[in-house]
C-alpha cells in the first residue's frame, strides 16, 4: 500500500522529508545486502565443512580398507604351509595310487587361517587385542552418537568380524534406553558362527542402525553376559554406571568374561574414565579413550 501523500506547509519540510526517506530506503538496501552476505558466507561454510567431513571419511575408509588387506595377508601366510602340505600328499597319493584322500574343509581357506593354540581365535577391536571363542560387541547407539561417532564405531565392528576365524562365534548388541541383540535368524538371540553368510547379513543388519534417545549402560551389559561369552567389547560416548552397577556386573559375569572398553569423546580426555574404566579393571579388560573427530588415540 502506498504511503498517504503528506502536505507540508514549507517547501523546507519536504526537503528533509525526502531525504528522511531516502536515508531509510539506503539503510534497508545495506543491511538486506549485509543479510544476503551472511547467507552467502553460512552456506559456503557449511559446504566446506561437508567437503572436510566428506574427506575424513573416505580417508578412514581407506585405512580400514589397508587394514583388512594386511590380515587377509597375515591369513594367508598362516595357512600357506598348510596348502603346500595339501598338494604335496595328494601328489604322492596320486603318483603311488594309494587310496589317500584330501578333504578340502581341512585346509585352511583365506579366512579359516589355523590358531597357533587350536582353540581360541584372535580378536581384535579399534586395536584391542584378545582371544576368543565367544565373543559380544556391545555398542551405544543413543542421540549423542549420531553421525560421525556412530559410523566410525560400526565400521570398526565390520572391520573386527572380518578377522574373526570360522570357529569363532559372535553376537553384536546396540543399545540406548534399551538394548536389542542382533536376530540373524528372526526368532532367538544366539551367539553366531563367523561364517561368509552371518558376516554379511550381520553388516546389512549394522548398516540399518540409527541413533536415538539416551543411554541405559547396565542392561545392555547384562543381556552380553547372558550369552556366557569369553570377551566383550563395549563402546560408549557416555558415563551412565555406578558403583552397585559394578557390583551387579561383576556377580552376573559367571564366565569370567574379559571386558574391553572404549570410549568415545571429542578432543584429549580432561578426566579419568570413571566407572567405564573401572569396569574394564575390575573384569580383566583394557580401557581405551578415542577421539572421534578423526579417530585419534588420547
């Protein structure tokens, strides 16, 4: 709507009237061009700190893949001996027609590399080492883990399966208020062979996780142990236990269960890990802080 035509009654009046007018006019037009500056100067920003995040993600892909093509070496070197052992007694079969056998499940295959021990395989989780028959990942997915952190932290668990030897049995809880293990079979929670198969669907499986809501540690926790297992992995951004929850913990852990911890944070850890890192002490574990902004070690 058009302003009302104001009458002056001296030609002055009108003068300072326009100039008032124009002095707002020039006014609006600077701060609406400072407005469209700081539009301007908000999405330029946020583009490059998606080129940033977009370029620390594919180089931590390409670790993880470096990773996993020096074990499958290490595999394979392992069970190199076992493969000339194969072809030279079906040679002297073959050259001395004896009825002599080679049964191909008794050599080692690229991911069933023998155990030195003959019974429990090594795992290995964000650099953790152990060893195991049985073993429980147990991941935070609440609201504080989205994004980077919680990507960060399933890729190190895809990374861990692929180690694992085919004699080797895993399950992999997420948790926030709730803790949910993983159902590969859609009816009972078990605990799963490390075969090609469950290894896949397990990542399908990872891959539909979202993060959301707050963190309940302790049933999480005690859902793992249920499975009797002889190593777990736990991972969290928080610090929800306490001193009766570590009572409680330690008399459920019948299987005397090693428990590793790690935990995640952003920038050098200012403080002690509290009863995560208690929790770990008290069951024969390591405690581990990570930064996850890049995955660095504090």
């Amino acid at each position: 709507m058009d302003e009302p035509e104001t009458i002056f009654t001296r030609a002055e009046d009108r003068i300072l009237y326009e100039e008032y007018r124009s002095a707002k006019r020039a006014q609006f037009e600077a701060d609406d061009e400072a407005r469209r500056y700081r539009e301007r100067e908000h999405a330029a920003r946020l583009q490059r700190e998606e080129r940033e995040h977009r370029a620390e993600l594919e180089k931590e892909q390409l670790r993880l893949k470096e990773a996993a093509s020096e074990r499958s070496a290490e595999r394979w070197r392992k069970a190199g001996p076992w493969v000339c052992l194969a072809l030279l007694l079906a040679i002297v079969a073959l050259g001395t027609g004896a009825a002599f056998f080679v049964r191909v499940a008794d050599v080692p295959t690229r991911g069933q590399a023998l155990d030195e021990e003959g019974i429990a395989g090594p795992v290995r989780f964000l650099g953790i080492p152990d060893k195991a028959t049985r073993v429980v990942y147990v991941l935070d997915r609440s609201g504080s883990m989205a994004g980077e952190p919680l990507q960060l932290a399933k890729a190190e668990l895809i990374a861990s399966l692929e180690s694992l030897q085919s004699n080797q049995q895993y399950q992999v809880i997420f948790y926030n208020t709730e803790a949910t293990a993983m159902r590969l079979d859609g009816e009972n929670d078990a605990l799963y062979s490390a075969s090609d198969v469950n290894r896949t669907k397990t990542r399908q499986y990872v891959n539909g996780i979202v993060a959301d809501a707050g963190t309940n540690d302790l049933p999480a926790i005690l859902k793992a142990l249920s499975f009797q297992p002889e190593v777990i992995f736990l991972l969290t951004d928080g610090e929800g236990l306490t001193a009766a929850d570590l009572g409680r913990i330690r008399q459920s852990n019948r299987s005397d269960a090693r428990i590793h911890c790690v935990r995640f944070g952003i920038g050098s850890e200012l403080a002690g890990g509290g009863y995560i890192e208690r929790l770990a002490e008290q069951n024969g574990g390591t405690y581990l802080y990570c930064d996850s902004r890049g995955f660095r070690k504090g």
